[in-house]
C-alpha cells in the first residue's frame, strides 16, 4: 500500500515534467520501474548521434579519446571470469584498451546467442563511454553507426573517411594483411590476439567464406540484403511482446548484427591476423572485435534497435527472457535455443565485466532512462 502510494506521488511527480502520458497509464509503468528500485530521475537525457551528425570536431574528440585507450597503462583490474580455451593468455605488454577487449573475448561465450546479449552490450559501450571520459577526457557521447543509410553502397560510404583527426580510416591494404594506415587510428596497435594494425576488407558475399557452416543456409546472399531500412524497422517495429523472437532475428547468423560484422571483415569479424597462427594457436570468432571503433558505433545501434522496439508497445518496454547458455554445437540445438538453454535468466540476472567496469543487473539495464542510464537516440 505505501508503496503504491509511493508510486503515484511520484508518476504526478513526472507527469508534470512530461505530461504526455495519461496518469493512469504512467502509474501502472511507474509501478514496475519502482519495483526496480532504480533511484534518480532522468529529466534531460544525453543524445546519442548518428556519425555523420557529428561535427568534425566532435569525431576527433570520440577518435582522439579511442586512440588515448590504446597508449594508456593498464589499470590491472582485468580479472577474467569465463576464461574460456579458445583465446590467448592475458598480454601483460598490452594497453587499457586491449584489457577492454579481453573482457569481450573472456566473456564471448555467455553474451552472444544467449538472453544477455543486448543487456550485457547495452551496458559494456556505456561503461566504455564513462571510460572514455575519465581516462582520456572525451567530452561527447558515444556516437552509433546508422547502417542502413549504407545499405545501397557500403563499399563507398563516406563514413570510411581517411581524415587523420576525424575520420574513421578506410579499407585496408590487401598487400599488407587488409591492414588500415589512415584515418585517426591508422597507426594505432592492437596486441590481440597479436599485435598488428586494424584490418578491414569490404566483402559483399561475406557469408560465402563459412565454409560450409550448416549455420549459414544461404551462404552466397548479399549481406548488405540484411541491414537496409526495412529489415531495420522489421526488428524495431515488430515482434510485439516477444523480446525472444526480436533478438532472434536481429542476432541470426545471417541476421544484420552479424551481416555487418561480416561486410567489414577483419577485426570486426574477429578474424586471425597474420602470423597469429603460428604464435597463439588463433581461432576466429567474436572476440577482439570491439579493437575497430566501428564495434561501438555498430552495438550503438544494436542498442537503438532494442531502444526504439521497447519505445514502440508498453508491452515491450519491460520485456526480457532468454537463457544462460549459448548453444551453437548444431544446428538443431541452436534453432531450440537461440537465444540460450536453461538456466534462464531474470531481471536480477548478473551482466559481468570482469574487473574491468562494475557488474550490474538486467533490471539496471533495462530502460536508458532509469537508474545509471540516462540517454535517448536522436
Ligand atoms: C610491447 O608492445 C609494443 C606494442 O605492441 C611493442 O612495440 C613492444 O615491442 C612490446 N614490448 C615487449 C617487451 O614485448
Ligand atoms: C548491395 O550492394 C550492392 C553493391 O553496392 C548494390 O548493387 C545492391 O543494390 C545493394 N543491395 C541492396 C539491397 O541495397
Ligand atoms: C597453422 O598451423 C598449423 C600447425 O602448425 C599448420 O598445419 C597450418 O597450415 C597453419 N595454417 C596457416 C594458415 O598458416
Ligand atoms: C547437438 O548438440 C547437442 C548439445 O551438445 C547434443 O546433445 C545433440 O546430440 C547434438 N545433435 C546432433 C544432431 O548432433
């Protein structure tokens, strides 16, 4: 009882500042938010910004932070949890932004095709953003990556700018492992899995070098058929109630998350740089790929997806299910399962960080507008 009256207090609280929504319909939110216990209000959310609406100096800044990462100490929190056989050892001679993507690579197999994948990812490119601006004085807010405007022509977008303070950088050379040597990290090093430059090598039919992955049931498609605008507001818009079925589709193997990994190839699809082979035993898969910055602008709209389909329907506001424990051993254990086996996982399911930023819960990470979270996507 007093906890409803709580409730009410404070949904008249804000509906004074917001005012749109009609008391009765802000009580009945306001209640399952309280139940989260998520202190603060979010009364002006931080924007996040397309690429392209970015200024020239804006870009620099988020670069210039990005590449302060890559020759800043380490801070020796990294304490990796799932460990799991198929990557390199923990590189002592490495940077703090190398720790940052050694969490990605620890915890690879409990964040992909299983229920934490957009909680865990909406969480590590905020706490990334926070990084960025304690450790390297950046003072935007983290940019996204709007990939359907790219769909038409990816090769040539002009968000492959070669400009040494705010651009992106290119394609790599192909006489040089795909390796980039411009924009604002051309000449930034990566140590994982063993140091080299960021590669990047546009590839249409990325689907075709799977080998005959059974995953891949139609290996020879475009990916670029994947990430227009329709298939983009396929996700956003439908799927109503079913937090299952939207992360299904937007996470496939042949899906659009995956499709622009793909089309970028090299870091961004976690692929062995050379000489990697002989050193460390590499196996490819979704690991350093957080080394190109395209992974933040990328997940920024993995994350603006999720933003804009818990937007649509009250009932997907507060949707979440999924399992613990990713199955892709075949494919029918993955079709059973392709957003995780049991254990299921709730609300107060832990979304880990290994050492290197806090551990939350879902609940924390469920609103971009509640408890630590407080930004919109415009
Ligand atoms: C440490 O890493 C840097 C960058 O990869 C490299 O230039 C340097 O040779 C390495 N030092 C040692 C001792 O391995
Ligand atoms: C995919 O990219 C190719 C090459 O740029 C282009 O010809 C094709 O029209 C694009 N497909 C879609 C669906 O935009
Ligand atoms: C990787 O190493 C194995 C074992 O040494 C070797 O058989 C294989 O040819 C190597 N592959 C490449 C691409 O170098
Ligand atoms: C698929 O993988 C699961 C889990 O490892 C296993 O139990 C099952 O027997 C496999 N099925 C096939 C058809 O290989």
């Amino acid at each position: 009882m007093l906890l409803r009256t709580v409730t009410v207090s404070f949904a008249v609280l804000l509906s004074t500042f917001v005012g749109a929504a009609s008391i009765e319909e802000r009580t009945s939110l306001d209640l399952e938010e309280r139940s989260f216990n998520l202190p603060g209000l979010c009364l002006k959310p931080e924007k996040r910004r397309e690429w392209r609406s970015l200024s020239k100096r804006e870009r620099a800044d988020f670069l210039g932070a990005f590449k302060c990462m890559t020759k800043k100490q380490r801070n020796g929190k990294l304490s990796p949890v799932a460990r799991p056989t198929d990557i390199p050892p923990v590189n002592p001679n490495s940077s703090f932004m190398d720790d940052i993507v050694y969490l990605h690579m620890d915890l690879n197999h409990w964040v992909h095709f299983t229920g934490l994948f957009l909680p865990w990812h909406r969480h590590y490119i905020h706490e990334f953003q926070r990084t960025l601006r304690k450790e390297c004085g950046f003072k935007g807010t983290l940019p996204y990556w709007n990939w359907a405007l790219d769909a038409a022509d990816t090769e040539h977008s002009p968000i492959f700018d070669s400009d040494p303070h705010s651009g992106l950088g290119g394609w790599g050379n192909p006489e040089d492992d795909y390796q980039i040597n411009d924009g604002a990290l051309g000449d930034a090093i990566f140590n994982y899995p063993v140091p080299h430059r960021l590669r990047r090598r546009y590839t249409l039919q990325a689907f075709l070098t799977k080998n005959g992955s059974p995953f891949y049931t139609n290996p020879s498609i475009n990916v670029n058929e994947t990430y227009t605008q329709a298939e983009v507001d396929k996700v956003r818009y439908g799927f109503r109630g079913d937090f299952h079925g939207m992360q299904s589709y937007l996470e496939a193997f042949q899906g659009m998350h995956s499709a622009v990994h793909n089309v970028i190839q090299g870091d961004l699809t976690g692929l062995c740089p050379k000489g990697s082979n002989v050193t460390v035993g590499c196996t490819p898969g979704p690991k350093w790929t957080p080394n190109d910055p395209f992974f933040f602008l990328l997940h920024g709209m993995v994350d603006k997806i999720w933003s804009d389909w818990q937007n649509k329907h009250p009932e997907n506001k507060y949707a979440f299910e999924g399992g613990s424990v990713q199955m892709i051993q075949n494919t029918t254990i993955f079709n059973q399962y392709p957003t995780g086996a049991p254990p299921n996982l709730h609300y107060n399911s832990v979304v880990p960080m290994a050492g290197m930023f806090p551990d939350t819960r879902v609940k924390d990470v469920m609103s971009t507008k509640k408890g630590k979270l407080c930004y919109v996507y415009v």
